[in-house]
C-alpha cells in the first residue's frame, strides 16, 4: 500500500500518512524502526504494510519493507 506522509515526529519516531483513498493512518515508532531511515519528510511517498489498518512497516517507496 502506498501513501503520502502527513506528519513526522523525529523525537518520537512516530506520525500519520495519507492514504490515497484520503483516510488517514497512525504509525509508530515500531513501524518506522523496520525502515533503516533515519527520516521522513511531509510530503514523501512511501510504502507500507497495513494490518488491520495498523501501519505494521513504512519505507521509502522505492525501498523493500523488509
């Protein structure tokens, strides 16, 4: 699943991303922590697993989740 990062919190690794449906959705520090990144900027496309509409992996969108 694709989306848009809406909000970034570098202190506590967490935020929200856009869905291109226009739903939003909550990732945490868990989530962010698989990716390797050590950032993300409002407005970056990225990659996502989705459970349960819980954001289990996010990565860059041309990077692999795992």
């Amino acid at each position: 699943m694709q989306a848009t990062v809406a909000t970034y919190s570098p202190e506590t690794r967490s935020g929200t991303v856009l869905l291109d449906d226009g739903r939003q959705l909550s990732f945490d520090a868990n989530a962010f922590d698989r990716s390797g990144l050590r950032m993300l900027r409002l407005g970056q496309r990225v990659v996502m697993r989705v459970v349960d509409d819980h954001v289990e992996a996010i990565n860059h969108i041309a990077l692999p989740l795992d």
